[in-house]
C-alpha cells in the first residue's frame, strides 16, 4: 500500500510533459526492475532485464510518439 501511495503521488511532482517525458527518464524509471533483484540477491543477476528492456522500448514508443525521442 505504501509503494501504491508513493507512486500516486508520482503527477504531483510535475505536468505530464514534465521530467517524465525526457530521455534520461526512459532509462533511468524502468531502472527498479534491474537493480532490485540485484540488491536483493547482493550480487549481479538479470532476471530483470528483460521487463526492463520491455519497459524501456514502450517508454521509447511513448516519447517517438510524442516526437520528444529525436529532438534536438
């Protein structure tokens, strides 16, 4: 319940074309579903890096979509 809370709160910190749409954001959110495991197991494991390749690829359509990916 504690981690549904704190990602509610998530639209507060900004408008929707905010920090949420930048291309260090498309790496840098999905990044929990690698880096959890490996805290959890205190060694490198990936069993996360195929959902956070998922997650980043979708983050990207997203962005392309949106035409933020390729602008300079």
């Amino acid at each position: 319940a504690a981690l549904l809370g704190l990602g509610a709160m998530g639209p507060l910190l900004g408008k929707h074309r905010g920090w949420t749409h930048s291309r260090l954001a498309m790496v840098a959110v999905p990044s929990p579903l690698v880096l959890v495991p490996m805290l959890m197991e205190n060694a490198v494991v990936w069993p996360g890096l195929p959902y956070y390749l998922a997650a980043t690829l979708g983050y990207a359509s997203h962005l392309y979509m949106d035409g933020i990916l390729f602008r300079r």
